[in-house]
C-alpha cells in the first residue's frame, strides 16, 4: 500500500503566484485610490479599459486558477501591513479573473451593525461566494448597484 501524501502547505501552495504579490499589491492600491477619489463606477470603468479579457479556460483549469488567486487574497489578509478592504480586494480579484478568461460578479451588502451600517464586498460565480466564507456573506442583504452610495465603507 501506498503512503498518502501530505497536505501542500499553504506558502508552497503559494509559490507558483506568489511573484504577482507586489504586482497585486500595487493594483490594490490603484483601486483604493481611484475608490476614494472617483467612486466605485468609475473605478471599474478604469478597469474595465485595462482589461484585456483572456479566453476562457477549461472548468478544471478555471477551478485551479480561482483557488489560486483565492489563496493569495487569503493570506494577503493574514499580513498587517499588506491588509486591503473588501470592495478594492474584490475589485482587484474580479479583474485578475476576467485576464484569465474567467466571469464573476460583485456583490456589495448592508448589515445593521453597533455602529449604523456594515457593509461589505464579495465575489460570486455561478451562485458560489468565492473571496469569502458563506456564514460571513450570510449577515448582508445583497444591494442593488443604483442603490450603492458613496459613503459606505466597505471593510
């Protein structure tokens, strides 16, 4: 009998996408700066005319690439200093996806908080949350996108 093979861990998981970390890194900061100062319709129409949309891959490989880029954002969260907020993260995931031939669809919700309202920023494919946990997207009322207002704070 063979012996069954140890789980990849995550940073070697990592290393195949991890030289784009600074790349990623700085569109994260182009899209918080242009969030800030130009609203979120414009920002996706920016990016929108940098996005060369690539084929679409086969289902396995769109599985494996999606995995890919969701383990980077993952552990992106994990360290302080590199920490984005949920709308610029999506964004920059949803864009990096599109490159790959591969369609998603942002979703932006309101919860009741302590404070006013929550709100926060997913990605979706096919009906399946991908950048983060059903339970926490479970807490938001999905929005329309006409009913978006400026001053939320997406974290």
């Amino acid at each position: 009998m063979g012996s069954v093979p140890k789980p990849v861990p995550l940073h070697k998981a990592l290393r195949g996408i991890s030289h784009h970390g600074r790349r990623i890194n700085r569109l994260i900061v182009f899209i918080e700066a242009g969030l800030r100062w130009l609203g979120l319709s414009r920002t996706e129409k920016i990016l929108s005319f940098f996005t060369r949309k690539g084929l679409p891959p086969e289902p396995d490989a769109a599985a494996m690439l999606i995995d890919h880029y969701v383990l980077f954002f993952h552990a992106r969260k994990e360290r302080k200093q590199l920490k984005g907020k949920c709308l610029s993260q999506s964004l920059a995931l949803r864009y990096l996806l599109l490159r790959k031939g591969i369609e998603s669809e942002l979703r932006l919700g309101v919860s009741a908080g302590r404070d006013g309202l929550d709100a926060h920023a997913w990605l979706e494919k096919d009906g399946a949350v991908l950048n983060d946990h059903p339970s926490v997207v479970s807490r938001y009322v999905v929005m329309p996108r006409h009913a978006v207002h400026k001053n939320l704070d997406f974290s």
